[in-house]
C-alpha cells in the first residue's frame, strides 16, 4: 500500500520527535525533506540544548526521508531560503507541508496547503494510536519544551483535542 506523502519542515520535525511522534508518522507517511533542513537539523544538533538533543534523534532517521529539491522559481522575499525551497516544492509536487512556522503558513496559505505539526496528535487519536488524554499530555510536553504557553497552534490543538 502507497503511504500519503508530505513535505516536512526543520520546525514539524523537532516538534514530532519532542513528543515521540515521529516515528508513528514513518509508520503512516513519506516523509519528504530538503538538504537544507537536513543542514538546519545538523547545526542545532551542535548545542547541548533541548533543540539539539532532539536535532540528533531526528537525524537518526535521516535515511527514511525522501530527499527532493524544486528550482525557485517562486521567492517571497519575507521568508528563509529553506522555507522557499519548501514552498516550491509543495507547489511542483502538489503536496502538504507540514511545518510550525505561522508566518511561513500565512504567507503561503492562498498557494499551497499546510497543516501544522500538532495535526497527528488528531490523527492518531482517530486510528486508536493514542487516546484523548495522552494527545493532551504530549501536546502540554510540546509546549513547555517549545515555550508555547501562548502560541496559537498550541491554543487551538488543545481546544480541538478537548473537544474530541
């Protein structure tokens, strides 16, 4: 059976190894990246910070992502160049990033589709793969690790689980 594909930015990757999700995705998902976020994962995992601990177990699964590249042939001038490789592979590809990053998210929400990493805490809820509460225990790890007591994708995730 052929996995759903989705494109996967530095933030979502250390967001889903933060609350040992990442490898349950594999499980579900291609995971498709770019060199450069192999790169940005490489230079956090140099400190000996929560950032870098958790760069380095995502690097373990470096042989699982499916490495693609996308000419720029689209550039918006307020965003990183990784997050334009993204983009312009999202949009050749026709498939969903998943990331964290809002301003990349709003930027582009009128040409491609994102979803934030915090989607698969529903997800698998829904296959049986967690329950309600373990969703809202990782979710509470995400924050505190990511330091979002006040971020709105923690905000509305937590409404949405607790609606479940």
């Amino acid at each position: 059976m052929e996995k759903n594909r989705l494109i996967f930015d530095t933030s979502a990757l250390i967001s889903l190894e933060t609350i040992h999700l990442l490898e349950r995705v594999f499980d579900s998902f291609e995971i498709i990246t770019t060199d450069s976020v192999i790169k940005e994962l490489e230079n956090f995992a140099k400190y000996e910070d929560d950032y870098g601990f958790i760069s380095k177990r995502v690097l373990l699964y470096s042989d699982r992502f499916k490495i693609s590249k996308a000419a720029l042939k689209e550039v918006f001038e307020n965003l990183e160049n990784t997050d334009n490789e993204l983009y312009n592979l999202a949009k050749l590809e026709k498939v969903v990033v998943i990331t964290d990053d809002i301003k990349f998210s709003n930027i582009t929400r009128e040409k491609i589709k994102t979803k934030f990493s915090t989607f698969f805490l529903g997800f698998f809820i829904s296959k049986g793969g967690l329950t309600k509460l373990q969703a809202l225990e990782r979710l509470e790890k995400l924050r505190d690790i990511r330091n979002w007591q006040h971020n709105i994708i923690y905000l509305v995730t937590k409404e949405e689980l607790e609606s479940l």
